[in-house]
C-alpha cells in the first residue's frame, strides 16, 4: 500500500493537475512585463517630483527593480526556481515559442557552462554603463533583448522546452547557486521510482532534466509537472544548505564557482557601490584633470549614444568616455579584489582540508545572496524615499542581514569540513579562512553604508 502523501506532496501534486491554470498565470505575467518595459520606453521622462500613483515609469521601476528583482532572489532561498518554473515571462514565452518551431538540436557551442558567467558579468557592466536602473530605454533594450532571444532560441532548438533558461539565461547561474540554500525542493525516491513498470511515459520536464537523477535543486525549475511521476517525486523540505552541506566532487563546475565568487560577491559589490565611494569620484577627477593637462581631451567628450553609455543631457546626466572606462575598471577591480581574496580563500581552505575548493566555496552562497538582496534593496528604498518614506530602523536591519549571512557562511563551511572528517586543527584553520573570505564584503558595506554610524 501507498504511503500517504504529505500536505506538502499534496500542494506539488496540485501544480502538475493545474498546468492549465498555471499558464494564465504565466501569460498574465507576460502581459504585465510587455507593458512594464515597452510602454515607459517611449513616454517622455518622469518630473523629478513624479509619484509612482501617476507615472508609469516610476511605478515600472519600482515593480522591477525595487520589488521584483531583490525578492526574486528572496523566493531562490526559501522555494528554490518556482519563480523560473511559475512566474518567469522569458520561460513561459521561449517555451510556447519552441513548440511550432524548427527544433534544431542544441548545438555543442550552446551547451558551454561558461555562458552563464558571461551572461551575468555582460549584462551586469552594460547595465551600469546605460544607467538601467535609472531609465527605460535601458530597460527596454537589455530585458526586451533578452526576451528576443529567448523567444528566438525557442523558435530554433526549444521543442517546447527551455533551452534558453538551462543554458543562456543571464541569471540562471546566480538561481541555481542560490536554489541550493532552500529548504523547499522536489526530491526523488529512487527506490520508489524503480519499483514502477518501465513502460511509463517521461515526464515533461521543461529544463531538460534526467528525473530519476535528480539530486540538487540548482538547476530544478520546481514547475510541478513531475510531482507524483511513478510514486516518486514529492514536493519536500530539508535543512537550509543542506545540499551545500552535501556536496561532493563533481556538483559544482568550474565556472560556477567563478561566477560565485567573482562575479555574485566581487563584481556585484562593484556594481551597487561605485556610486557610494568617494575614492571613485576622486580618482576619475585626478584622471580628468592630468588628461587635460596632457591635453588628451577624447576621454572627456560625452558624445556616446545612451545605448552605449548614459546620455541624457535635458536631465544633466550624461557620461563621458571617462565615466565609461571607469565604471569598467572600478568593476573588474572589485571582482579581482573580493572574488581574488575569496578564490585563494577557499583554495587555502581546500589544501589544508585536502578538498575541493569549488565545494567549499559553496559555503559563500549566502553571502553572495546577502550582497544581491542588500544592493538591490538600495534601488528599493531609493524609490520609497522619493515617496516620502523613510525607514530609520535600515542601518540595524542591513548589519543583522550581513551578520546572518556571515554566520550562515560559517556554518556551512564547518558542516562541510565535519562531513569530510576534516582533522579539528585543519578543520579550525579552513573554516577560518572562509570565514575571512566571507568577512570582507560585510566590511565593504559597513563602510560603503556607513553602518556604524551613531552606535
């Protein structure tokens, strides 16, 4: 007899009979994402003293930026991809477009691991570059571009799957380290599943996934479609990171773990800081001035179209090819300094662990998530402010965030050294070293945010 099925199982097995329902769901997303992005595009810019209750613009800056991007990367801790599986516009159009499609196979060029690196490092800079934060034109041109090519990649090697989400999604790589912390995943009993008869269909599994192998959430789009297949696939819970615990050799590639630790810890602190350090400011003005003295004057010119750099003159905010080239190099320095420091970090820990140190620096993936959530809820919170809401607890909020995620970075670092029956002394000392590695972004914003004023 059947073992009965958990409230949870239940709530999985609800999805995979209501797929219908679902994809209204998807489809009401995509039209609301269709108007958020195309619409403000070509409405002229907002007054300084335009409300969200009257401007589409400002409203769809904050639904996207200050409610849909930071709490999307909430939702990756705590219910792993339901966002991809259920709510993501890109998915839902690139797999309804591969369904007439040519269905090409996937070339050998699409499946390289290192694109999701690319993919966030890419966008992340040219984001920057166009202030897309800031205005719509940007947004337009890198969330609509995306939707173009997920729509495209579809079209030619979809099959109704989602080729364009498993492989060349800017952000699959930062869902999938993130989905590895969440308490909520699908889990396979193999034993279970091996006791049905062979004949069964396949499930319809959209990212492309072997099933019966499944045993990590990192590239799970927690759809539901699977829930129930042959008795053996349940919507369950497990301990926060405790896959992170889990892991062994082979779980986590290469450039995962250089998207981990440069591009999510180093290069995002990058992106959400440049503007709070005066160390930028002043740097870029000594270069200025010896530019002019030289009498080099190219760099200063602010000629670039805004779709190469941000140039809008009727609101005086334009870049020079100065403010450009250092945009660049302040990113690609704070990738080389937090993600350099972390990468020796965890290969010193992997040595006296006799471990592999892209294991080990999975033990930093909360506070990569930390670092995301508190950038990203700077643009929330600047939108708010310019509502006239002002939250006086956020220096103590943010410092407990950080402490969290430290504390949480420790103890997944030391749950991963006692699995491998890692000596006590050897243990101490790579722990130590991770626990420094996850140290220095806390630093960096404590200073960057000024956290510890007033105590």
């Amino acid at each position: 007899m059947d073992a009965p099925r958990t409230r949870l199982a239940r709530a999985g097995d609800w999805m995979a009979r209501n797929r219908a329902r679902i994809a209204l769901l998807q489809w009401a997303i995509v039209l609301l994402y269709f108007v958020l992005v195309a619409v403000p595009a070509f409405l002229p810019l907002p007054p300084e003293d335009a409300r969200m209750a009257d401007n589409l613009t400002r409203f769809a800056q904050l639904a996207f930026w200050g409610v849909w991007w930071p709490f999307v990367i909430a939702s990756m801790l705590l219910v792993g991809r339901f966002w991809c599986g259920v709510m993501c516009p890109e998915g839902a159009l690139t797999e309804f477009a591969g369904r007439p499609g040519k269905g090409l196979p996937i070339p050998r060029w699409m499946r390289w691991p290192g694109w999701p690196l690319v993919g966030f490092l890419g966008t992340t800079l040219y984001g920057q570059l166009i202030s897309v934060y800031e205005y719509p034109g940007p947004v337009l041109v890198i969330l609509g571009g995306s939707t173009v090519a997920a729509i495209a990649v579809g079209i030619v090697y979809g099959r109704g799957k989602r080729v364009w989400c498993r492989y060349l999604c800017p952000v699959t790589g930062v869902f999938a380290l993130l989905a590895r912390l969440a308490p909520l995943h699908f889990k396979v009993d193999r034993a279970a599943w091996d006791l049905q008869p062979a004949h069964i269909p396949a499930v319809d599994c959209p990212p492309l996934l072997n099933v019966h192998a499944l045993a990590s959430a990192a590239q799970c789009h927690s759809c539901g479609r699977c829930s129930g297949h042959r008795d053996a696939v349940a919507l369950s819970l497990r301990w926060p990171g405790s896959e992170i615990v889990a892991s062994k050799p082979g779980d986590v590639g290469h450039y995962e773990a250089l998207l981990l630790l440069y591009g999510m810890l180093g290069f995002a602190i990058g992106a959400f800081q440049w503007t709070l350090t005066p160390g930028f400011v002043a740097a870029k003005q000594w270069l200025a001035t010896w530019l002019v003295e030289q009498g080099i004057l190219w760099p200063l010119a602010s000629n670039a179209p805004w779709w190469v750099l941000t140039h809008y003159a009727e609101v005086s905010d334009v870049f020079s090819w100065l403010d450009g080239a250092g945009i660049v190099a302040w990113l690609v320095g704070s990738a080389l300094l937090v993600g350099g420091f972390a990468h020796l970090a965890a290969m010193g820990a992997a040595r006296l662990a006799r471990a592999d140190w892209k294991v080990l620096a999975l033990a930093l993936v909360p506070m990569a998530a930390a670092n995301l959530f508190l950038g990203l809820s700077m643009l929330t919170l600047t939108q708010l402010r310019s509502e006239g809401l002002v939250f006086h607890w956020l220096p103590q909020a943010r410092l407990t965030l950080l402490a969290v995620a430290w504390l949480g970075c420790v103890a997944l670092s030391t749950g991963q050294l006692r699995r491998a029956g890692t000596p006590p002394w050897r243990s101490a000392a790579a722990a130590t070293l991770v626990a420094a590695a996850a140290a220095l972004p806390v630093l960096l914003w404590v200073r960057a945010l000024d956290l510890l004023a007033g105590m």
